[in-house]
C-alpha cells in the first residue's frame, strides 16, 4: 500500500514538472518582465551615471561590459528570506549565449548554468547545482537579458 502511494505521489510529481508553463524574463518597451512580475526604470537611473536600473517586486542593475558581455545584481525576497543573485552574462557567440549566476536565497548559495541557443523560439536551459533544471521563454521581438532571479522556486 505505502508502495503504491509513493509511485503515485511519484508520477503526480512528474506530471507537475512536465506541465508547469515555461517562466519568461525579458526586456520589453524600457521594463524587464520576470515570470509575470515587471519591474520599471527610473527616469533618472537612480542616480546612477553607469548601468542600467530597474524597480519593483525586485531591484534589477546592469552593466554593459565589452563585446556585447553584462554583468547583472538583482535583490529581492522569496518566502520572506532575502535573496541576492549575481549573473556574468555573454559575451554572446554566432549561435548562443551563456551565463553563469550565483544566488544566495537565505543562507543557502546555488549556482546556475544558463544558456540560450539562437535557432528557434528563443528560450533559456537553467541547470542549477541543487539539482533544479527549468526552461525560461524570451519573446519574439523582446530583448534577452541576465536572469539573477530566483526563477521557479
């Protein structure tokens, strides 16, 4: 009997992660949407002179680098513990491109391997080191950009 619930816990788990809607992060009309969230930019940047700020349920910087490569800072909260993620981003090649981020939610830190590979519908493969695998959609005619987020948790 207890056989039998755990495969069908099991099966019910794996149906949920096959048909859980892909997560979208892009950069659209000056405001970066995440996973249903927009954050806005600041008329004055924030003050800022370098970079690129965005605002919201979430703080967003970033900062162009050479050869098309950013390095973006994000701040938010996730179950009330504060998360901090920082993404190395590009520079992107003839057929992808890729990012290494480092979250820290909480007290726990996890690294994610991000990429995107430019034929068809653009869409981002996340592997992180717990274990956590997610695909993220970029819309046609949107911008791709860093995702320092803690994106499906």
């Amino acid at each position: 009997m207890a056989a039998t619930v755990g495969l069908l816990l099991a099966v019910a788990a794996a149906v949920v992660t096959v048909t859980r809607p892909p997560l979208s992060v892009y950069l659209e009309d000056n405001a970066v949407h995440v996973a249903g969230l927009t954050l806005s930019h600041p008329m004055d940047n924030g003050g800022l002179t370098d970079g690129h700020l965005f605002t919201g349920p979430a703080t967003l910087l970033m900062v162009d680098r050479p050869h098309g490569a950013v390095v973006a800072s994000a701040v938010t909260y996730l179950k009330g513990a504060r998360v901090t993620g920082v993404c190395d981003f590009g520079p992107p090649t003839t057929t992808e491109v890729a990012e290494h981020c480092t979250l820290q939610i909480g007290s726990v830190s996890v690294t994610c391997e991000d990429a995107l590979r430019f034929e068809g519908q653009g869409s981002w493969q996340r592997s992180c080191s717990d274990g956590q695998r997610l695909t993220v959609t970029v819309p046609a005619g949107a911008e791709v950009i860093p995702m320092p987020f803690p994106l499906g948790r």
